[in-house]
C-alpha cells in the first residue's frame, strides 16, 4: 500500500480501522515494513519504505475490495470509528460502500448476497 508516512498510515489503519499490525519492522537502514490484517481475515496488506519490489507512488492503489458478510453492520463500525464512508450503492446486485486511507487509497466494502 503506497503510503507517505508509515507511522500516519498505521495509525489509520490499526487505530481507525482496528486492524491487526502483525510486523513492524525495519530490518537496514532505509527500510520500513510494516503488515496489517483486518479482523477476521487472513489477507494482510503491506505498507514499507525503501522496498523497490514494491514501490508505487504513493495513494495509488485503487478500489481494493474487503468482501463481508453484513455491509451494512461493516459501514457502521467504521463510521463509528471516525472514518468516512460513502453511502451503500447496488450495482447490480452487488453491494459497495467506499473509504480512502490518508494518502487517498481506496477501499471497497462489497457484499454479494448469494455468498453468505
């Protein structure tokens, strides 16, 4: 996740979004990683610094998805963690709701009726 300032960003993403920080790290000089993973789930993502492999400039990721079962039971906790979400659209029968971290990724809350 390209991100300006990993400290911002964990913040956000563990104090905001109660997200687990599994790793932080700075394993040289010039490297920062730190890994988080959102309740429930066993996808992490990775915010880092000084890692070419992943280097994307910074707020570009777009529209990734965070699949749950109750859309609007996961709107709500965020929103009551002080985070700002946009209003549940249906797009064909499946379901989203949209957020940005500080740096302006974007995230997807989806629901898809028939996984349950």
């Amino acid at each position: 996740m390209p991100v300006a300032d990993v400290d911002r960003a964990k913040a956000f993403y563990a104090d905001k979004l109660g997200w687990t920080c599994d790793v932080d790290i700075s394993p040289t000089d010039g490297v920062r990683i730190a890994q988080f993973t959102p309740p429930g789930s066993y996808c992490s993502i990775l915010l880092s610094t000084g890692l070419p492999q992943v280097d994307m400039p910074v707020g570009s990721q777009r529209g990734l998805h965070l699949v749950v079962k109750d859309l609007e039971a996961a709107r709500q906790q965020l929103v009551d963690r002080g985070v700002e979400v946009s209003e549940i659209e249906d797009l064909g029968g499946v379901y989203y709701a949209w957020f940005a971290d500080p740096d302006g990724n974007t995230w997807a809350l989806q629901h898809m009726p028939w996984r349950a």
